[in-house]
C-alpha cells in the first residue's frame, strides 16, 4: 500500500477491498472524497478485471464480503449482466468494477483528480 491514511477508517471500505483483492481485482484505487466539495459519496473504490466473467466476480466477491464482514448491502447496484462496468453503491462508498478497457474511457481518477487517491499493491 502507499500510504496507510486512508485505510483502516472505515470497516466497510476495508470490506470492499477485502472483496475485490479475494477475485484480484487489478489496480485496486481508492479516491478519498471526503474533503472534495459536492462529492456524492466520501469514497470512490475503482477496480478493474482483465474479463468479463472477472468483472462480475469482482462485484459479486464485494457484494458477499460486505455483507459477510460488515452486514452491509449496496443500496443499488448497476452493470453486473454486461460485464464493462459494474456499479455497486453503498451510499458513501461507490464501487467501481470495470473491464480493463472501459476503465481507460471513463478516467475516474482523472475526473476526480482534486481527491486524495491512494492506489494499493497487488497481492
């Protein structure tokens, strides 16, 4: 990890990751939005998969491990059929799955770029 700020303050953000490095989520990014005005949550969790089938397992292992660890479900969630993006929202943190090549497109990190963005290693 690159810095322990940001982890470690929330148990349901350390469930989320917990979800996505159980499937090996790639590039596992955390945007701290907390301090960000207007922001729609406190946290921005962006993960990518290397296939379809991975991106909707990604979503699922987080789904399972929040509910498992924190006895938390997403509020809403979005994307899990198609596979490029999927989209689980827990109110003030938003999961982010993408098909590798989707997440190029959308740039969350660089859209979000005023936030405290910390990205894990890979384990």
């Amino acid at each position: 990890m690159s810095s322990p700020s940001i982890l470690h303050q929330s148990p349901l953000l350390n469930a989320v990751i917990a979800g996505l490095q159980e499937v090996k989520g790639k590039h596992i990014t955390i945007l701290d939005l907390r301090e960000v005005p207007h922001a729609v949550a406190g946290w921005f969790v962006v993960a990518h998969g290397t296939s379809r089938t991975q991106v909707e397992a990604l979503a699922h292992s987080v789904e399972k491990l929040t509910a498992e660890m924190v006895d938390e479900k997403p509020w809403g969630k979005q994307g899990l059929r198609n596979g490029e993006w999927a989209i689980l929202d827990y109110s003030d943190i938003v999961v982010h799955v993408f098909h590798e090549e989707a997440r190029g497109r959308y740039a969350l990190e660089e859209l979000w770029g005023d936030a405290n963005i910390e990205t894990l290693e890979e384990v």
